[in-house]
C-alpha cells in the first residue's frame, strides 16, 4: 500500500517553482486544528430506504448496497479496504422516527440499559419513549485506491453485531512469529476487504458487511509509513483526542425506524 502516490500539480505564475509550491506549504493553516477538532466520518452501507437511494434528497446514482461516507458524501462500490485500529462498544440513545428521529446521546456505560423495557420489536425503550441501541463501532484507516487513507468509523448494530463479534475473534485469533515465539500482533497490523451481501428473515431484506481474509499489510516495508498512521489513530482513539461525527438518521441505524427490515443493518 504505497502512500507516495500524488496528483501532479503545476505551480501558478509568480510563484518560483524552486519553492516546491504547495509540497513546501502543506497544511498550512491547520497549525491549530487538533484531533478532537474533528470529526470522523461514519461509512454506512446504503440500505433501499435510505434517503440517499430515494425522495427528494436522492443522490443521483446512488444505489442500495454502496457504502457511504457520512461527512464528505462520498461512495465505494464493490467494497472497501479498512485497517480497524481500535473498538469501542457504546449505546445510542435515538428518538423514534414518528416523534421526528434523531440522535440524542451516546453512553460508554451498559448501565444504561438497566432503565430500559424491551418493545415488541426487542428494542430498548427508554421511560421517555426514546430507543437505546447497542452500537459496536470499529475506527479505522479506510486505504483509498490511490494509496491515501482516510480516518473512519464502521459501526455495527442488531444482526451486525454478530458480525462485529466474529471480526473481533478473527483479529484475536491471528498470531505472528518473531525469534521463535508467537504472538497476538495489533489490531492496526492487518487490513481487511469489507464487502456488503443482502440478507433477509421473515420481516424483510437488507444489507449487511461481509468481512474479507486479513491481510499482514505491515511487514511490508513499504507501508512503514502507514503502520505508523494506523498505530497514531489508534492513540488518538484509545486516549480520547478524537470524536466521531454525530449519527444521523440516514445512517441506517436500527431503532430510528424500527417499522423497516433495514433497521437490521
């Protein structure tokens, strides 16, 4: 995964192209912009009701089953490269989609749930009426074509926390060797191929992840250089420096319309 990878760019008249134009001024600007200034993006995987995939706010082209990154718009096809660098699993407070939706808040401590009555949808239900969801969100590098990566979160709810559960056996089971001796290597170690497959029960169909082989992506000393962005968003994650974007309805989260089978992604 080469990193190197860059658009050329012609420097505009006046500016002396022994000052390597923009490569010499790179991020100026930012000098005060911290972790915690910014927002890391959720990448959802489309379901048919989405309001990217139909009404007024449909993206042209945009279809059922892409993933799509929640800050910047953008979608993948096919499937996306991530390298996951740290877990978090939290609870969603949602207000449900016929008292207007939305996100409320979100909770580190299960506690939360000890306050709850199961509705007849096996949802938590808050004395207000509001949801509470039990969210696994996986940070990671999403390795970009070109070669650049992108700060992300995957999160995963309902029948996808299965799938979040069985992820995290797969990276716990892994183990290298180093002068004799086997070990369990980071989390940030290997990149994954996440993919997305319709699935179905008796309510209805939607789109889940299907989670790819890992990939030893780090003993390659040409990504010596990613291993160490990977291993630093995972710093930022674990001491708390960065935040996540706030979940939106169109995420696809289950509990915001808990009427709808694609609430099971």
């Amino acid at each position: 995964m080469d990193t190197k990878k860059a658009v050329a760019v012609q420097a505009p008249a006046g500016l002396p192209a022994e000052q390597g134009f923009m490569e010499d001024l790179g991020q100026s600007g930012f000098e005060n912009v911290r972790p915690e200034d910014i927002a890391i993006p959720f990448i959802r995987v489309l379901q048919s009701n989405s309001p990217q995939c139909h009404g007024p706010t449909k993206i042209p082209g945009a279809v059922a089953g892409e993933f799509y990154n929640t800050v910047t718009h953008a979608r993948y096809k096919d499937h996306i490269t991530v390298i996951p660098c740290a877990f978090q699993k939290v609870y969603i407070e949602w207000v449900p989609r016929e008292q207007g939706g939305g996100f409320v808040k979100e909770y580190i401590d299960s506690a939360i749930l000890n306050g709850t009555k199961k509705n007849e949808k096996n949802v938590d239900v808050l004395p207000n009426g509001n949801l509470v969801v039990p969210t696994a969100k996986h940070w990671c590098l999403l390795v970009k074509e070109d070669g650049g990566f992108e700060r992300i979160v995957l999160s995963m709810t309902s029948t996808q926390l299965k799938k979040s559960r069985n992820w995290l056996s797969q990276m716990l089971s892994l183990q290298v060797s180093y002068k004799g001796r086997k070990f369990t290597p980071p989390m940030y170690s290997h990149s994954y191929a996440i993919s997305a497959v319709e699935e179905s029960n008796d309510r209805g169909s939607w789109y889940g992840y299907i989670v790819g082989s890992p990939i030893l992506y780090a003993q390659d000393p040409k990504n010596a250089e990613l291993y160490q962005d990977a291993k630093k968003f995972y710093s930022d994650v674990t001491s708390g420096a960065v935040k996540s974007a706030v979940p939106v309805e169109s995420d696809g989260v289950v509990g915001v319309d808990t009427s709808k089978a694609a609430e099971h992604f």
